[in-house]
C-alpha cells in the first residue's frame, strides 16, 4: 500500500474515532442525567473504555499501536465535547 494511501485510511479513521468520542461522550451524559447521578465536570472516560470502542470498530489494517493512538483520539474527541455540553 502507498504511504499516501496509508495516510488518507488514517485521516479517514481518525475522523471516525474523533466523531466516536462525541457520541460516546453524548450518550454518556444522557445516561448519567437519566439515572440522575452527578455529571462531573471533567470527562468520566477511560483510556480502556476508548480502547474497547477502537477495538471494536477497526479493521484489519490496523496495528496495535495505531489502536492505541486511536484511543487517544476517541478520548479526546469526547473530553472537548463533554466540556462543551457540561462545561
């Protein structure tokens, strides 16, 4: 696979995964508002919870590492959106 080819799959993940975050981080604050616990002001996610929703969504192509990085993404796609419905 060409490196320009690599890199437009990436791109196109890491919309998906920024996107991801922001459902997460969505349906987060819908489920703790109606079991009316507190809703903390710092984003309630963890890494692993990422971790699981990149695993669950990736294909084939991509590494362990790449997981890992994507994880990231998820998180911070869902910490701006949580402190931008909660903040």
């Amino acid at each position: 696979m060409l490196a320009i080819e690599q890199n437009e799959i990436k791109y196109r993940f890491q919309s998906k995964f920024e996107d991801c975050g922001r459902r997460w981080a969505e349906r987060m604050l819908g489920r703790l508002q109606g079991s009316l616990l507190e809703v903390p002001l710092i984003w309630p996610g963890t890494h692993e919870q990422a971790l699981t929703i990149v695993h669950a969504l990736r294909d084939d192509s991509l590494t362990d590492m790449d997981c890992d990085n994507f994880a990231g993404v998820v998180q911070s796609g869902a910490r701006l959106a949580w402190r931008g419905m909660v903040g």
